[in-house]
C-alpha cells in the first residue's frame, strides 16, 4: 500500500501547466476582440519528496508511463480573450487516478486521486516587429481529493482533501523565426508563502502556425512546487517536487 500511496503523489503536480504555451498574435487585428481556445497534454516525469499525515516523507520517482498506468480520466484546457493589448486566460485542467492494491497483511482495496486546478491572470501584450512580449498575473487554485477504501482493516475509508491558492506573476516572450514559425520562452514565479511557499515555472518552446485558425505548439516544461499545510498529525500535508516533460497544445484562434 504504501508503494500505491507514494505514486498518487508523484501525479499531483502532473496538470500543472497553467498558461503552459502561447499563440502568435494576428498583427491585422489592433483593436479586435480575439478569442483562442487550446486543448493540450502534458507528458510529464516527477521527482521529489511527499508526506501524507503522520506517514515520513516519501521520495516520489514516476516517468509518464507510470502516470499514464494509473490513469482513469484527464481533461485540460486553455483559454484566452483579448481586446487589443489585454488579455483574460483562463486554465481548467482535472486528473482522476485510480488503482487496486495488496498489502503484505490482509489488508486490500483501491486507491482514487483527483485533482482540480484553475488558473485566471489577466494579461498585458507588447507587439515588437520580431515578435512579442506579454505579461501577466493572477491566480492559481489547487483541490486535491485522496480516498482510500480498505478492505481487512477496522477503518474502510480514508478521505483526505486539500486546496490552496497561489498569487502568480510571470511573463513569455516570441520571436517570429519565419512567417509561421515562432520560437519563445514563459517564466512565472508565485506561492511567496500565501499558498505555496514558493513555485516557479520554466518553458522553452515552439511553434508552427498552419493557417489563421490553427497553431501546433510544442514546449518542454520545468515545474517546481513547495507546499506544507503546517498542521501536524492525520492532517499534515506537504509536497516538495519539479515535474518536468514535453507539453503539447492544439490551438485554435477566432
């Protein structure tokens, strides 16, 4: 059981892309509304440290087939709106984990992780001639839900749930390599002890604009997150890891 309990933390972070790619901006458009909508998957590894109440901290080691091994259900997706130079985004990504388990003893049953994480910032856009400059800021919640139902033991279900919410600020900076080419960077740092105690994120990437609607983005991400609950006992909680891989999004503009 134990081995089951330490992969589910290794996934907490697996959704955590945020704002995790960016989009050209149509320089045709100045003062337009304009819409994008991005579908995307993070294929991420995640190493670090994790406790769940009185248990010691765990080292948490997961590549992406180990993820994908327990996963019942995924759903990400991004958004943004402008209006000229400002912009609203807005981030929805649910992960559902589920996985059977044998303990040494008698004891048996099923272990199920959830996790919800939505993201607003609101955004500031600086056009140049090779590309663009955006900045933003905003807000970042976690819901965390961890229930255990046990079979051979006198307690039959264990349920844990934690949240938080972050501050965040960062930006991402494109350069327009060819007319459909595009090359760029996001950075962001939030948590500053209001949510988590620190979290940064770092995302180099590209991307190849096939028509006015559609772009195929393709980035590799480095997410680092702190977090400790401070409360002891049953109820502590704490995570201390980078999750990092490829990203992919789909995005269509409108």
């Amino acid at each position: 059981m134990k081995i089951s309990i330490r992969g589910f933390f290794g996934c907490l972070l697996l959704l955590c892309c945020g704002k995790g790619f960016s989009q050209m901006p149509n320089a045709a458009q100045q003062n337009d509304w304009e819409f994008v909508v991005a579908p995307y998957l993070f294929m991420a590894s995640v190493n670090g440290d994790a406790a769940l109440g009185n248990s010691a901290s765990s080292q948490v080691d997961l590549n992406f087939k180990d993820i994908l091994e327990k996963l019942q259900f995924a759903f990400m997706l991004h958004g943004e709106v402008y209006k000229g130079d400002w912009g609203l985004l807005v981030d929805i990504s649910y992960l559902k984990l589920g996985e059977d388990f044998k303990a040494e003893s008698e004891v048996s049953g099923d272990i199920t992780f959830k996790q919800t994480i939505f993201e607003v910032f609101g955004s500031r856009k600086f056009k140049k001639r090779w590309g663009w400059v955006d900045f933003y800021g905003g807000i970042r919640y976690w819901n965390l839900g961890l229930n255990l139902n046990l079979q051979g033991l006198d307690i039959t279900r264990i349920s844990r749930d934690q949240d938080w919410v972050d501050p965040v600020f960062g930006g991402r900076i494109y350069f327009n390599v060819t007319e459909r080419f595009t090359a760029g960077f996001r950075g962001d740092i939030g948590g500053f002890g209001l949510g988590s105690d620190i979290a940064y994120n770092l995302q180099p990437g590209v991307g190849y604009q096939f028509s006015d609607l559609f772009t195929v983005m393709l980035q590799y991400k480095y997410l680092y997150t702190r977090y400790d609950n401070e409360i002891d006992g049953i109820n502590a909680f704490s995570y201390d890891a980078a999750t990092n891989g490829p990203l992919l999004g789909l995005v269509f503009r409108f």
